[in-house]
C-alpha cells in the first residue's frame, strides 16, 4: 500500500534502531573524510547506503506491506530521476555518468529513508540525528584550527580539498546547532554547544569563503525573522547566549587570523577566482558547454573531462575542475531542464517548510524547522557561486535536513 502516512506499530525497533545508527555514522563520517569527494570513502559510503537500503525492505517484508509516505518532491524527484538516466544514456561517457549516479542513487535512498522511517515526533530519535550533526560539525571545525595553527597557511580548509565547500557544510550545520542550544534545557549541554558553534564560526570565518559569509547571513536574518514572526520578542537568554557567542567568536578570529579575515574583506573588488569576476571566465566556457549540448547536457559527472577543452582556454591554472556554480554546472551535465526542475524542488521545498512550520504544534518541532530552514537558506544562495553540493557530506547533509523539514509523521 502506498499511503500519504505510515503507521508506526508494525515496524521493528530493531530495525529502526540500525537504520538511525547506521544514518549517523554516515552523517558523522562523511564531514571528517573530506567531505567524502572521492576515494574509498565514496564507496564506504555506497556500501553503508545499500545496507540501509536492505534494511528498509528487509522490514518491508517482515510487515507484509508497502507503506510509503508521500511527499512534496516526489514528482519533481522522479522527472529528475527520467532525465538522469536518459542523460547517462546519450552522454560523452556513459560510464562516467552511470557512476555518478550511484552518488544520485544513494541520495534518494537516503530522502525517502528519512522521510518513512525519521519521525520529527520521535525527540529522541531527532536528537540524535541532530547531535550527531553537531558532534561532526564541531569536530571538523577543531581539527580544522588545529591545522591551521600548526601551519602556515592563511585559510582554514581542514581535509576538504577546497575551503569554499568546507565554509558550505558549516553554514548549514550552525543554524541548527543554534536551535539544538536553545531548545536544551540543561545548561551545561547549552555551554558545550555554545562552544560548538564559537568553534563552527572562527574555523567558518577562517575559511574565507566570502559567498559563504553572505549566504549564512542571509540565512541568519530569514531565521531571526521566523524566530521573532512566532515569538514577537527575543528573550533574555537568546540575547545573552548569542551575545556570548558572537564576542568569543570575533575576539578568537582577532587572536587567530584578523589580518587574513581583513585581506579577504578590503579584497572582494579585486579580480581573482575567488570573487564572482574571477569566476566569470569559468561561467564563460561553462555556457559554452551548454551551447553545445542543450538540451540533455553531456551527462551527469562529465564536466571535468570537457574542462580542458572548453574552460581552459579561458582561465589559466585552475586546480579544481568544477563550474563554481551548481546551478549552471548541472546544466552543462543534465540540460536545461535540469534548471527548471531544480527550482521546481526548491519551491516545493521552501513551500512545504513554511506550512509545516506554521503549523507545528510544539516548540522543538517548529525550532528544528527553523534552523533547517536556514541551513537549507544558505547552502541554496552559496550554490550560486560555488560547487558547495559536490562533497557528499555536504549533499547528505542538505538530503537528510530538507527530508527532516517536510516530514510530518
């Protein structure tokens, strides 16, 4: 039976308890190994997902009955999903783009997994989910400034091959680890959270990413404004806390690297790969690219193999080989429609988001949706100008957020 909801009886704790490990380890794992871009940790990756996978119809089996719960972004997923393989299909390396798409695979397993079996009235079960984000997020920020001060380098980057992504998967994890602080009670996990987020936000700051900068605090206003649209005033403790906050933040960014943080800041009009003149030359060949092949793209996964030829000759050496916007190298991979089914998901999610945060019944539900809703802020304003989705941690952390905010079971 496909259903628009699922009863929980007839599923099996045990398998519902593997299938929440098994999301955290994954959850956990992939930020602190690089952002899981290529490498062994891809296929640990597959490996774990398609474990998950069994799990899931393994319990199917076991109830004897098809439950799945609908959601917003089922027809929009599987139009992308016709337009993937039909792509891979025609593409200029079909094996490259059947590869990638194992990546494409694992996230959809991943949304619906989340969707049946993540329930966002289970608090335990969403705490640690989330404390599992805010544990890896925490952790990639101190071993990020540990490197950075054991060396001479004057950007933060950690294991991530570019800090640009790194400065990404932050932005994304401090909204809710914000929300996480203020929804704890207890006050000595408010303070080890506190100094969570005052780590999160230095190595963040440090990583320079100045598209990173602007769409946190895009994302920041649109969460102050949900923050007080329900609540008409800020209460004493939010105003300490993130008083707090903010002045460890700015005084350790002082101590560590102002010099650096001031460079990147008097720099933003300077013409460099980092700036959006600088990437303009990129954009150039990439749209060249979308020229040549309009409407099913050249098949996902394929654009560093056509990088030497219709980029290179605009840019010179370029280490990465990425169009340093999501949205238009999708394009150049899937075809136009691609776009337009992309904004489509967005609409639909951001939709979904604001109702069920309206309509949310409990403060712990409609605080989680606001911080996801600010992660999901920020990671959508900095693919403008980036390859922030590339990393799987950072795409698995954006799946298993946005799958979070829309599940009302």
């Amino acid at each position: 039976m496909i259903s628009g909801g699922c009863p929980g009886s007839g599923s099996s704790r045990i398998v519902d308890s593997l299938i929440t490990f098994i999301l955290m380890v994954i959850l956990f794992f992939t930020p602190l190994a690089g952002g899981t871009e290529n490498g062994i940790s891809v296929w640990i990756v597959h490996t774990l997902v398609f474990i998950l996978l069994l799990l899931w119809i393994f319990d199917t089996i076991r109830r004897r009955k098809i439950c799945l719960v609908r959601t917003p972004l089922d027809y929009p997923i599987l139009f992308f999903t016709l337009l993937s393989i039909t792509s891979a299909l025609f593409s200029v390396s079909p094996g490259k783009s059947f590869l990638t798409l194992l990546n494409f695979f694992d996230y959809i397993v991943l949304y619906y997994l989340v969707v049946n079996k993540v329930r966002i009235r289970d608090r335990k079960q969403i705490n640690l989910i989330a404390y599992t984000i805010v544990i890896a997020g925490s952790l990639v920020a101190l071993f990020g400034l540990i490197k950075y001060l054991g060396s001479s380098a004057n950007i933060l980057g950690f294991t991530y091959y570019n800090p640009n992504p790194l400065g990404a998967y932050l932005a994304m994890v401090i909204p809710v680890t914000l929300v996480m602080m203020m929804l704890t009670p207890d006050l000595g996990k408010k303070i080890l959270i506190g100094y969570g987020i005052c780590m999160m936000m230095i190595a963040f700051i440090l990583t320079l990413s100045r598209g990173g900068w602007f769409s946190f605090l895009c994302a920041l206003l649109l969460m102050a404004y949900l923050y007080y649209r329900k609540s008409r005033s800020l209460s004493g403790k939010t105003l300490v806390s993130s008083a707090f906050i903010v002045g460890i933040s700015l005084l350790s960014i002082t101590v560590l690297g102002f010099t650096n943080v001031k460079h990147e800041i008097v720099a933003i009009n300077k013409v460099r790969i980092e700036s959006v003149s600088g990437r303009m030359p990129i954009w150039k060949g990439t749209f060249d690219i979308i020229r040549t092949y309009p409407l099913l793209g050249s098949g996902p996964g394929t654009f560093p193999l056509l990088f030497e030829e219709y980029i290179r000759k605009y840019v010179g050496g370029l280490r990465d080989k990425y169009a340093h916007s999501e949205y238009l190298q999708t394009v150049a991979e899937w075809g136009v429609f691609s776009l337009l089914i992309i904004f489509w998901i967005q609409a639909l999610f951001f939709l979904a988001a604001f109702k069920m945060y309206d309509q949310a019944h409990t403060h712990f539900s409609q605080y989680l949706r606001i911080g996801i809703i600010g992660s999901m802020t920020a990671i959508s304003i900095h693919s403008l100008a980036e390859f922030a989705l590339h990393p799987m941690a950072n795409a698995i952390l954006c799946v298993v957020l946005g799958a979070v905010a829309i599940n009302n079971h």
